[in-house]
C-alpha cells in the first residue's frame, strides 16, 4: 500500500527518482513506448578501470532507474571517433556522452586551463580536498557554464587515479630530472620541462615500446595505467607523492541530447553521475593501495617518495608561477578562468599550500 502511494504521488509531481532508491519495483513504472538511446564514448580501451568497473554500472544505473526508457550503449577509445573529434562529435549529437576532459581542447574551450587534469602539481593532496575545490567552491560550476556555450553540458570532474610517474632509473629529487626522457600530458609536461627534463606525448599503447627501446626514459599518468600495461617491467622505479591527488576528468553530454531529455530523466542521470564520481574515486583508492601493498613487492618495484623540501619547491618556484600565469594569458579570453583561479589560489592559502 505504501509503495502504491508513493508511485500516485510520483505520478502527480513528476519525480520519481528516490521510488528507485527506497526500493519500489521499477516495473511498476509506466515506461513510454519511446525507448531514447545514447552513445557513450570512453577515453579508455577494453579492460580499463574505468570501462571494466565504472562506466557498465553508471550505464545499468541509468538503464534500471529509467525503466528501460534511457538506454546507453558503451563504446572504447576510437571506436566511433578519435579522442580528438570526440569534442566536435558531441557538439554534433553524432554521440551523445563522453568521460573527457576539457584539457584537451584548452586553446578553444579557456575554461579548460581549470580543469583538474590540467593543474600544476600539488594543487589538491587528497580526494576531499578536491572535492571541495571542484564541487563545493565552484571551479565545476564555472566549467559548466563555459561548455554550455560549446553546446554541451557538463555533469562534473571526477577522479581518475592518483597522478605518478615512473622510471627506468632512480629519480631521487627534482634536480634528477635533467635529461629525462618522458611521456606526460599537460602542465605535468611543463613541469618536467621546466626542471630540465624533455616531455614528450603519446598515446598510451606505445609508451611501453618506447620505453624499451631507449626512446624515453619513462611515462607519467594516472597510476593505473602503469599496472594495466605493464610499465613495471621496464619502469622499475615508480616516484611519489602524487603530483596530482587525483587526476580528473569530466563526464560531457551533448547538450543537444540534454535539452531533449524530459526533466524526470534528466534527473536521473544527474543521480546516476554523483554516484559514478563515487564509484570511481572508491575504486580507484582500493586498487592503488591494493598495488602498493601486494603487487610492488611481486614485481620488483622500488618506491621512491620526495620530501617536503621537493615539493614545496615545486609548487612555489613552478605551480603558484603557473597558475598567475594562466590568469594572465588565459583570463582576457573568459573572465570564468581569472574568477577560478582566484578560488584556487585562496583554496591552497587555507590549507597552508602557500603564503
């Protein structure tokens, strides 16, 4: 009887969201005729975390809590579009949903340079902190409004793992990292690159062969994928702390696909996204521990953590330079980029990150 009149009262307002969460059977749902169906494009291949443990409940999430009516279909890196057409694609509603990242296209989206994959170093040391910083004090916000202007619409930045990097050779401090050859992204790159290393992109496949054959010296990312493609047998020196607590990325939708959503599943896929940014962030902290206490040992991996004395330099002589820097050049482009980084700033003085 209770369930009975909770589904009338769903009926009568149009929400129906929390009847899934207290249990009330989804087959008690009326599902329209009309079955909409999106594509979902990852960033990653088969078998990545993300595409083996996040992104399929996300999906099933969705399906179960829409009674079928909002029906997602998971494709991998490339199978409908290069990583970089996946911007124009969306904007197109050629494909309806992406884990991206706006660092991607910074030179014409501005709000990119906020994205968390693209900091510098030392900006946030934990999931919380990030959170906060993204969530509750408005960088995600200002994103959002940006990429509405692109014509799409942005669900949030979520955590991807913790960023390391890692070596054919022992890096025992900043002044080791002259002359060292690296695969990095972003303003990770710049950071190598401003203490003498030489930074170098590439896909993530073909990080290993390189690293074999003497092209680099070693490869930095979010952490798992040192485990997932074996970077271990030839990188047997992994460093730390992470230089970003976590690398993020973002979850965009074609705001075309978006305004075409009624409100009820609208909001069903903004539940199912706080949940996939959850899941994401657990999973990612239970498999890194997981590789630190059992499988380093099983391969032979020496950890090398820098000290304070490493990281305050870091982040004072190249991160808070960086950052000024990005409001400078960035912020005449879209004021949203100077209002973020103000925040940032302020964010790092309360946690006593700089003076």
């Amino acid at each position: 009887m209770k369930c009975r009149s909770l589904i009338a009262l769903r009926v009568a307002v149009a929400v129906f969201v929390g009847l899934i969460v207290i249990g009330c059977p989804s087959q008690a749902i009326a599902k329209p005729s009309e079955v909409i169906n999106w594509k979902f494009q990852s960033h990653h291949t088969p078998g990545a975390l993300s595409t083996e443990y996040v992104i399929p409940p996300f999906i099933e999430r969705v399906r179960e809590m829409s009674g079928g009516r909002l029906n997602i279909t998971l494709h991998y890196a490339g199978e409908l579009v290069d990583y970089q057409e996946v911007f124009p694609s969306l904007q197109a509603n050629m494909i309806q949903m992406a884990n991206t990242s706006g660092l991607f296209w910074r030179g014409s989206i501005p709000v990119g340079w906020l994205q968390s994959g693209n900091l510098p170093p030392f900006v946030c040391r934990s999931n919380d902190e990030f959170n906060e910083l993204y969530h509750r004090r408005g960088i995600d916000a200002l994103i959002r409004e940006g990429l509405a202007e692109q014509g799409i619409h942005f669900l949030g930045n979520h955590n991807v793992g913790n960023t390391y990097f890692w070596s054919k050779k022992p890096i025992n401090s900043v002044d080791d990292l002259k002359g060292f050859k690296v695969r990095f992204f972003g303003s990770m790159s710049d950071t190598m690159e401003h203490f003498g290393a030489a930074p170098v992109m590439l896909p993530h496949p073909e990080t290993y062969t390189a690293i074999a054959m003497g092209t680099l010296d070693g490869s930095g990312t979010a952490w798992w994928l040192y485990r997932d493609l074996k970077l271990h047998e030839v990188c047997p020196y992994f460093i730390g702390p992470a230089w970003q607590t976590p690398q993020g990325m973002e979850l965009w939708v074609s705001k075309k696909a978006w305004d075409a959503l009624p409100d009820d599943l609208k909001a069903i896929v903004e539940t199912a996204a706080v949940a996939f940014t959850k899941d994401y962030a657990d999973i990612c902290w239970m498999q890194e521990r997981e590789m630190f206490n059992k499988s380093f040992p099983e391969w032979g991996t020496t950890y090398i953590e820098w000290g304070k004395e490493d990281i305050d330099r870091i982040t004072n002589e190249f991160s808070l330079p960086y950052l000024d820097k990005i409001a400078k050049e960035i912020g005449p482009k879209d004021p949203r980029v100077v209002k973020g980084i103000e925040i940032i700033k302020q964010f790092m003085k309360d946690y006593g990150y700089i003076d």
